[in-house]
C-alpha cells in the first residue's frame, strides 16, 4: 500500500487533528495512519497515490498541505 506523508501548516491543536483526520479519511481509498499536529501520514489501497485529493480536502477544512520528502 503506498504512503505518504504531509506536513500540514495551521494544524496547532487536538480539534486541528481531529478535522484532519476526518477530512483525510472522507477520501475513497485512503487510511489515515497517523495525524500529529503538524503532520499526517497516510496511506493508499489506490495507485496512484490521491495526493491531490487528499490536499483539496485539507484546503477545504483550511489547512495547508505539502508533501514531505
């Protein structure tokens, strides 16, 4: 299963984690390993990788995502 992680800017508090993990989990195909505040690893059943989504719904739940090399 692919993996990747984000590094997620305004995420600062348990209600931050909290609308994370429940917008990254919205996305058909993605499991939500694990989200810290600041960061969030996922993973994929699907290839490719939805990274895009997964971006979108965090921008939506107003956040912003970029991948973590």
């Amino acid at each position: 299963m692919p993996k990747f992680t984000l590094r997620i800017d305004g995420m600062h508090c348990a209600s931050c984690v909290r609308r994370v993990s429940q917008s990254l989990a919205s996305i058909p195909g993605v499991v939500v390993e694990e989200v810290t505040v600041g960061t969030a690893k996922v993973s994929s059943a699907e290839q490719p990788v939805p990274l895009d989504a997964a971006i979108a719904a965090l921008a939506e739940a107003g956040f912003v995502a970029h991948l973590e090399s």
